[in-house]
C-alpha cells in the first residue's frame, strides 16, 4: 500500500495513531511519505517513529526495494516542494524565496539518487506528496498551482522513467506514456482513473496478468 503524505491533518502524533493502529499488523508492506499537513506540528520525526512501529515504512527523500511474489519492487520517495510550472519559482531575489527554491532543488536531487538505485528493478515507482506535472492539476483553481507542485521534479521522471508515478497533490494518477510529446513527458493516461478510492492496477508485463499492485490515497477533501 502506498500513502502519498497527508497522513494527519495536523501534524499530531494523536492523529498518527490512528493510522498506525488501521495499519498495524497488515499482511501486506505499507510505504508512506509526509505531507504539508504532516508538517504543521513540527513533530516529523515523532510521526514517523510512531508509524513505524506500526510497521509502516515512512520515507523521505529515500528509496526502499521490496521483493514481491518473486519481483523486486523498487520505491523512490520524495515529498517534493513548492514551485509551480512554466514560469515557476526563480531562484532569486530576498533569502526565504532563495531558500524554497533549494528546499525543492534538494527534493529534486534526492529523487534523482532514489530512481537511479531502484533502476534494476523489475517494478519502479516514484512516491511523492507534491505534484511534478501540471497535467495532473486540471481541476485545481490555477492560482493554487504554484504551491502544489514543482515542474522540476519531472526531471528525474523524464530521465528514469519509473513505471508508476504517485504523488497525493494530483485528481490523477500518472501511469507514464513515454512516447508523449508533453513538455513534462509524464502525460496520465487518456481516461485517468481517480484514485480518491483504492485501485488496482495491472503491473509491467514482467508480472503474471493475476499478480496486482494497490495503490490508497489519503482523505482527498484536505487541500
């Protein structure tokens, strides 16, 4: 199971178990990244201690490698940052501006090493809390898009190209299409299926027609 952030809504270890108790002692590997609202409290890392000794594996700028029914299953995870797309974030101009915009730079560069460790895999996933391509933002009003995601996060995605890319800030799940001539070159699919709910989603050819891979998003009605 894959958490793309949110995970509370406020930040509080309270909240986080909740979710630890929901998950504590499931038969299959859940994978978590933060999100903005993980944050609020400043407790990160008392979320994640809590979470993982649920069982769950909360990563962050990290990647975790998973053998599955006889198939390696490689996970890089970022939260990503802030930026927006097109004429995005600069990096210029009074310290804090400057500051986000390497805070994204670094998201970016941890991606990078995440999918280049995983890129033996036989199924590779980029797992982020922010979104990396506009294209998944249709229907968010346009003037939040700055701060719900970052154009320069497809890099890594454009070089890599993991089979399965999931990050919460999306009303779409990508399921690459490499031969797209979008700018970011991570185009959804032509009927983008919402996962507001849990989906199941056929896996590369690699893997037997019967063997599926579950993807949950968190609660879609925080922003």
């Amino acid at each position: 199971m894959l958490l793309a952030g949110d995970l509370t809504q406020h930040g509080e270890v309270d909240e986080a178990r909740v979710l630890a108790e929901a998950c504590r002692g499931l038969s299959i590997p859940v994978i978590a990244v933060l999100g903005n609202h993980d944050w609020q409290s400043d407790r990160t890392g008392d979320l994640a201690r809590t979470l993982g000794e649920a069982g769950m594996v909360v990563l962050e700028r990290a990647h975790t490698i998973l053998p599955i029914k006889g198939v390696s299953v490689g996970i890089a995870a970022v939260k990503g940052f802030v930026g927006g797309f097109d004429y995005g974030w600069a990096n210029f101009g009074e310290p804090l501006f400057r500051e986000a915009y390497s805070e994204t730079t670094r998201d970016v560069e941890a991606l990078e090493r995440g999918l280049r460790a995983i890129a033996g895999c036989g199924l590779r996933i980029a797992l982020l809390h922010y979104s990396p391509s506009a294209d998944t933002l249709q229907g968010e009003p346009e003037r939040l898009w700055l701060v719900l995601g970052a154009e320069r996060l497809a890099g890594p995605i454009r070089e890599h190209r993991p089979h399965l890319v999931l990050s919460m800030k999306s009303t779409r799940c990508h399921w690459p299409s490499w031969s797209s001539p979008s700018a970011t070159g991570i185009d959804s699919p032509a009927e983008p299926r919402s996962i507001d709910m849990q989906w199941e989603w056929p896996l590369p050819n690699a893997m037997s027609s019967s063997q599926m891979f579950s993807v949950r998003r968190s609660q879609s009605s925080w922003a």
